[in-house]
C-alpha cells in the first residue's frame, strides 16, 4: 500500500474523499460527508480490543459507576 497521507482528522479525510483524492478505512458509523461513499470491507476481517481500566482500590463517582455498569451490560458481539 502506498500511503500518501495520514491525518488525525477525520473531516480533513472525508474533505479529501469528497473531492475524489483516493480512498480510506474508516469506522463505519462514522457521519459521512456529503459525496463520500460507503464500500464495506468484507475481506480481510478487521477487528479491535477494546479495553476499561480503572485503578483498583479507588472510589468511583457515580458518572464513573453508570460506565462501568453500561460497558458490563452492552453485548460486544463477543463469540
């Protein structure tokens, strides 16, 4: 693959979809900019870790418990 540019930005990526200047992988709930077209990638099958560390020990605020609970109770898709 030769990569020609890399950005952080996501709408400076979408910007340069949308003028037709290449393509790019990226998250599929992204929101899109007008002209930029969704393709899924199918082959190869792409994945992640996702990961919530917290400090043992440590008190949580009730923001912090409700994310605990939401990550525990959300099904991830695992097998």
């Amino acid at each position: 693959m030769n990569v020609r540019f890399r950005s952080e930005r996501e709408d400076w990526v979408q910007a340069m979809l949308a003028a037709g200047m290449g393509c790019a992988v990226m998250p599929e709930f992204l929101p899109r900019y007008a002209g930029v077209v969704l393709r899924l990638l199918i082959e190869p099958e792409v994945d992640r870790t996702i990961s919530l560390v917290t400090v043992a020990g440590r008190r949580y605020s009730p923001a912090i418990k409700a994310l605990i609970q939401l990550a525990k109770s959300y099904h991830w898709g695992l097998a």
